[in-house]
C-alpha cells in the first residue's frame, strides 16, 4: 500500500495537538473529571445515563425486555448524556463510570448504591439481579457468556477500528479500512455460521448474548451503521439478516432504540429521555412499527 505517507514514531510518543476527526474535541490521553457537574436523579431505584449508541440500546432494550417480562422493579430514569458535549467527562458521571464511557448504571435499590459500568457488565447485573434472559444451566449459562463476552472483543474492530477509519478518520486510508473491513467481515461469518444452527446466538431462547449483539451487527447488517452496507455486502449474510429481522421487530428493541436518542430526522423515533413508560405516549400513535432509521 502507498497511499499512506510514510511515518517514523517518534522515540517517546506526546499529545502535542488533537488527533483529528470528529471526535477531536473530547480525545485525550488522561483520565478524571474535566469540571463539577452533579448527575441528576429521578424516582426508580434504576438511573441509567447514556446515549443510544449501540453500547447504550444495549442496556436500553435490556430494560425494556425486563419491563416486557412484568419486572416493575426495572423501571428506570434514562438521562441524557452527550458525548460529543463533554457530558460523560463530569465529576459526577466519572463518579459512577471512572472510563467515562457510556452507559453508566446506578442501582438506588439497596441501602448502598451500586454503580455499573461496561454495557456487557450492566447486562449481566441485570440478567442476574432479576433472573431473566440469561440460563442458569450451566453449560447454556457458559455458552450465553462465551457469546456476551465474544460481543465485548469484538466490537471494537467494529467500531474503534472500521467504523472509525471508515467513517470518521479525517483522511481515508487504504491499509486501515481494508483491514479492519477484513476483520468485520470475518466477524460477520462467525456469526452468519452460528445462526445456521440455532434460532438466536446463545441457542434455542433470546438471551442477553442476543441484546449485546444485535446493536452492533443487527444494525449493520440492515445496512444502518457507518452506511457500510453495500461496501461489505452485509447482505451476503443471510442467517444474520434472519436474525436481525426477527429481533428487530421486538416491541421491547423498537422501544429501547427510541431511549436517549437524539438524531434522526423522524422525531417520533427519538425519546431523549426516558422516566415512565408512558413518555412513549408522547411520540407518534405508529412507535411500535418497525422505523426503518
């Protein structure tokens, strides 16, 4: 490949100005607060502060599928936090999540509160603290956790690497998109293999190994992320198309996908935040169909 220009790392690497792309502004090689700001709180022993990228529909569906299950006890508070602002750089998110990424969970419903943070962390708490979604036999509890913790190594070839270089980098590059597209691809197969065996990625049931991995590459294989769809040919991939369609028409997805977003020129699928589930009310009587965005 030549279309790179040639670079010799220096002897000591220094962050001497932002590295470029459209998340410059927020980059930077240290972590902790960036200025005081309190978290705010709501009513539900659950308070969730996140953004609806695909690590926080991940915790959103989650909610709402134990909601779908009657779990009055998952009702939550869905607070905003933008990321391209600075939000999640606040004393009080690095309180709850000290990487400051989102999502960041708070469970109120103990004497002590418990923080939760990493999305595959959150799910799993919760699967756990209400008994849904996840086996307690033991070798389809393993198998649901090989594929959660499969999703959580994967998805940063998706979307720290491709994702990025593909879509974000200020400059497009040869070598980095053909990898990374590689990889996703590769990705993409495993899983296009597995869903030949079995109805859903853990096995027989809807499991969270299904509500960590559909936000990722359900999405991108409905051509949704990084409108990468034709460039990997998402739709080669026919097992996963099968299962993306399926999950997709899950009142409990089509709801938390709505939670924390705020982009989209449909109004009606956005719920920037969310503290009753009558807040679904306000958007348009057809919230339930399928939105296609």
């Amino acid at each position: 490949m030549t279309d790179t220009p040639a670079y010799t790392p220096p002897r000591i690497w220094t962050w001497e100005a932002p590295s470029g792309g459209q998340f410059a502004s927020i980059n930077r090689p240290i972590a902790g607060p960036t200025h005081e700001k309190e978290l705010p709180v709501g009513r539900h022993p659950l308070q969730l502060y996140s953004l609806a990228t695909p690590n926080g529909v991940k915790v959103t569906v989650m909610l709402e599928e134990l909601l779908a299950h009657g779990h009055s006890g998952a009702e939550y508070d869905a607070w905003l936090i933008d990321i391209n602002e600075g939000d999640q750089f606040s004393s009080g998110f690095v309180d709850v999540n000290p990487n400051s990424k989102i999502p960041a969970l708070l469970d109120r419903s103990g004497a002590k509160p418990v923080r939760v943070f990493e999305s595959g962390s959150i799910l799993l708490y919760l699967a756990e603290k209400f008994g849904v979604l996840l086996p307690t036999e033991p070798a389809a509890r393993t198998e649901t956790l090989n594929w959660l913790f499969w999703q959580m190594g994967s998805a940063p070839y998706l979307g720290g690497g491709f994702g990025h270089f593909y879509n974000y980098a200020p400059e497009k590059y040869e070598y980095p998109i053909n990898r990374f597209a590689m990889e996703v691809k590769r990705q993409l197969d495993v899983l296009d293999r597995r869903l030949a065996e079995t109805e859903f990625i853990a096995g027989p049931d809807y499991t969270i190994a299904d509500i960590a991995i559909w936000p990722w590459y359900g999405l991108l294989a409905q051509g949704k992320t990084y409108s990468a769809g034709e460039f990997l040919q998402v739709q080669d991939y026919k097992n996963v198309q099968r299962w993306t369609a399926a999950i997709a028409e899950r009142p409990a997805v089509i709801r938390g996908r709505m939670v924390n977003r705020k982009w989209g020129d449909d109004l009606s699928t956005q719920l920037r935040e969310r503290h009753d589930a009558s807040d679904f009310e306000l958007r348009t009587q057809d919230k339930l169909e399928p939105d296609g965005a």
